[in-house]
C-alpha cells in the first residue's frame, strides 16, 4: 500500500451508515441504532480509511467528561480502532491515529485517552505502538440488585 492509495478523513453526517456498519466489525454484538444512541449520550466522532475507494478502517473518539490517568476534562478517548485485517500492519491504524489525534490538538487537547482489555495483547501492542502509555490496570465489577 503506497500512502498516497491511502484516504484518511473524518466521516461526514452521509456516511453515518457505513460508519454504523464497521462499528459492528469491530464490535460484533453492537445493536442496530447503538452509533445514535451513544452519540446522544456525548459527542462522537469517527474517521474512515479508504483504500482505492474501499473502507478498509475506522477510529472513534468520545469526549469524556474524564478518564483514568489522563490530567484533562474533558478528554478526548479513543472508544476504538478497527483495521481490515488483509490492511493491518500496514500503517492504517496509525494513519488512523495521526488523524485523531490532529483533530485533538487542533480543538486544544494536550493528551488522549484510550482503554483494552488486560488479555488484548494485540491491542495493548498497538497501542504502545501508537505511543500510549499504560496508566494503569482496573477490574470492573458488577452485583445484580435483581
């Protein structure tokens, strides 16, 4: 893949249905109608990768009132990061990154949050990758009232 093949760009309100879409490669078990429920709990935004025309990839940010182990609020918060797997180790997901984190620094964000499970090896590679650093670790608990 030669980078100029590559288009990286923020999805326009048009392309919410393909973002929906690649949402579910990512996350599988996402209902129909999740994208605009969970835009109208805060803001979202998403960036495409095309490749010759193709979507081959998506990030999303969240801007969350505060995150664990960031020093700002809000906080811009990579919810997620969804790469074809025939494109990954290919730059994409960096590509990916590069455009969120231009949009972060340019609305006057110092820093991004960002979370994987502890056994995502694979995530928590890339996100070292990518530059993040490990904060910290956390179990979330849940007792049924119920």
């Amino acid at each position: 893949m030669s980078a100029a093949s590559l288009e990286v760009r923020q999805f326009d309100p048009s392309e919410a249905a393909l973002w929906a879409e690649l949402r579910t490669r990512l996350w599988p078990g996402a209902e129909p109608g999740e994208l605009e429920r969970v835009q109208g709990l805060m803001t979202y935004l998403g960036w495409g990768a095309w490749l010759e025309g193709q979507a081959v990839g998506f990030a999303e940010l969240s801007l969350r009132p505060f995150a664990n182990g960031c020093q700002g609020n809000p906080v811009p918060f990579l919810e997620g990061v969804w790469v074809d797997p025939a494109q990954r180790r290919g730059r994409v997901g960096a590509e990916l990154l590069a455009a969120c984190e231009g949009w972060a620094l340019d609305a006057g964000y110092a820093e991004l949050g960002s979370d994987a499970e502890l056994d995502n090896a694979v995530s928590l590679q890339a996100h070292a990758a990518w530059g993040f650093e490990e904060t910290e670790r956390v179990v979330c608990l849940r007792k049924a009232l119920a």
